[in-house]
C-alpha cells in the first residue's frame, strides 16, 4: 500500500486514540482525580515534558496511548484524597465512561460535517425506482416507510441499515401512503454476493431536501444513532453466528481499508472526495471504538464501570486483588484476539488467502 495511505490512517488511528484518552483526561482532572500521565503511543518515551502533576509524553509505537490516573489500577494511598478510590463514585464512573462519550460526540460531529457537504439529504420518502426494480411491485412513489421488520425508521440511513441485514431480501414494511398507514408484507428486493456475503440491493431512489442548520444536526443524529444501531447488530450477529469471525478486522486490515478507500475516492472525485470517504470511515471507527470499550467485558472501560456499580450497590469497592486480577485476565484475552484478528488480517486482506 501506498506509505502516504498508511500515514493517513496512523494519523486517523491517532486521533481517535487522542480523543478517547483526552475524553478521560478531562473527566478525571474535572473530577478531582490525579492524573500522573497522559500518553500517546507505548513503548519507550520518545518526548515528554512535565506540568504540574502530570507528565504528557509521546512515546515510540503508534498502536494506542493511556491516561495514567493514580491508584487506578493498584490500591488507592488512604492518604492521597485524589486517588482514584478516594474519589466520589459518581467522579469515577465519569472519568472512566468519558472516553467512550468523546469517540461518540466526534463520530456525531464528522457525520454532521459530511452531511453539511451534501447537496441534498435524503429522506425516507421514495422518489422513484430503478428499472429492474423489484420491489415496486409493493411499494410506490411518494411512501413513505416508518417501519422495517417491526423496526422504526427515521431516515434513510435507517433504512441502509435495515436492508444490511435482511438474509434473504424479503422484508415487511409499513409505510404512509396518501395520509394512511400502510402494512405491506413480503416486499422483495434483489440480493447479491459480495465476498462470500449475500446483500440486499436498493432498488429505491428517494427525495432529498436542502442541507439547513436545522436538519443538517438533525440528520447527524440520526445517522450516528444509526451506526451505533449497526455496531451493535453487528456484535449480536458475531455472537450467534450470522457472520464469521474471519469477516473481523483488526489494525491491519482497516488500515489497508482506510488506504483502499480514500484511494478511490480520489481516483473519482479528486482529494475533496477522498476526504469526505475518509472523515466518514473514521466517523464509524470512531462510534464503533466508543460503543466497544462500553461493554462490560474485563480490562475494558465497560469492564470497569461494572465494579463501579458493584461497589456502589455493596458500599464498599471490590478488593483490588481481585479487580486486578479480572483485568489482568481480560487484557490477556484481547490481547489474544488482537493477533488472533491481525493474523486473519495479514491472511486474508495482504496474502489473499481464505475465504
């Protein structure tokens, strides 16, 4: 891949670590929290500096970065009333549930830049359809849809995300048609196979409305409520199996995505276009990066949220040594799945081998 590529999603990987960790930063310093380092890489310290009580540094390798918050992850010095168990609980939640919130609030913030740049923003009214159309035998011009599957829809982003997930092309649909509310069972659209995955084709086109101040947030919103829809649906699929775990990617494999696709976008629009592909797909990293380190899965922020409501609900913190015990076991089991993941990615997205 192209090394300019490969600095631009360094670069992209960087800010949304440099978001997340700042989103703790803030919090903790807000919180009365002391905050002894705040890092961006791992490795050796390659510059750092001192102010105050904490030191600010960048370090060697470009895969993370972390916000050193005293006693955090040992027991807390009884006599250091900024520790991190020293702190009010409520204080504590929020530092460690702030960095998922920042890598939300800049997806919501790219989408909303992305949709300024739209001449129009579509809406979920059906202007018309292509002509090997399939689904006019149900739908019509001027509907329209509020509902896929039981799901409500609120834009046409909504409803991308629900034809993403159809299996078989076939979906129920309530739409308003003329004033009335209108069920329609069965609407059949054509599906094709992109790597090893059959997907539902659009066969609508629907009408847009001039980006204003007003539906321009609006449309943001919705749009990354959207995403966050998606990456959810996309874990529940993981789980159950809908779609298999070598269809994950890891570092490797988005950074050759992030390339691929700014690539094409300036291959048909110029940079301008390859910016705009670009600042979308760090829009749904970044929201999919904030929702991840949500879950409630040891070594994760989500992980550590949950020992927080446990000791609120028992009055009294979760001993150390059993906290950091769970930790310990959990960041060894992502670091596993990271080279289980990067492994894949080298195989299948650099060798070209598997499915």
């Amino acid at each position: 891949m192209n090394p300019l590529m490969i600095l631009i999603a360094i670069f992209a990987f960087g800010l949304l670590i440099f978001v997340h960790e700042l989103g703790h930063f803030l919090a903790a310093k807000k919180g009365g929290i002391q905050v002894n380092e705040f890092a961006m890489g791992m490795g050796p310290k390659l510059i750092s500096f001192t102010r105050g009580e904490t030191t600010y540094s960048l370090r060697a390798f470009p895969i993370g970065g972390f916000c050193a918050m005293e006693g955090e992850d040992e027991e807390s010095d009884e006599y250091n009333p900024r520790a991190f168990g020293n702190v009010k609980l409520r204080n504590r939640f929020v530092a460690m549930a702030a960095g998922s919130v920042m890598n939300l609030l800049l997806g919501f913030i790219l989408l909303t830049i992305l949709t300024a740049n739209m001449n129009l923003i579509a809406t979920n009214q059906i202007a018309r359809f292509h002509e090997d159309a399939t689904s006019d035998a149900w739908l019509m011009e001027h509907d329209t849809i509020t509902r896929i599957n039981g799901s409500r829809v609120r834009s046409a982003n909504d409803i991308r995300y629900e034809f993403t997930r159809s299996r078989d092309g076939v979906l129920d649909i309530e739409v308003i048609r003329e004033g009335e509310r209108v069920e329609l069972t069965g609407v059949t659209f054509p599906m094709y196979e992109f790597e090893g995955v059959t997907v539902l084709v659009s066969d609508l086109i629907f009408f847009g409305v001039q980006p204003t101040p007003l539906n321009v947030v609006q449309n943001a919103f919705n749009w990354t409520a959207s995403v966050v829809r998606m990456v959810w649906g996309s874990l529940v699929d993981l789980v159950t199996g809908r779609f298999g775990f070598n269809q994950i990617s890891g570092p490797i494999g988005l950074t050759v995505t992030i390339g691929e696709t700014v690539a094409t976008g300036v291959e048909r629009g110029g940079l301008r276009e390859g910016a705009l592909n670009l600042i979308f797909l760090v829009s749904v990293i970044s929201i999919n990066l904030g929702i991840f380190n949500l879950l409630p899965f040891p070594a994760l922020d989500g992980g550590r949220i949950i020992f927080l409501l446990i000791e609120g609900v028992r009055r009294k913190p979760v001993p150390a040594k059993y906290e950091s015990a769970v930790n310990t076991v959990g960041f060894a089991l992502l670091i596993g799945l990271i080279i289980v993941v990067t492994f894949n990615d080298i195989f299948r997205r650099i060798l070209g081998l598997g499915s």
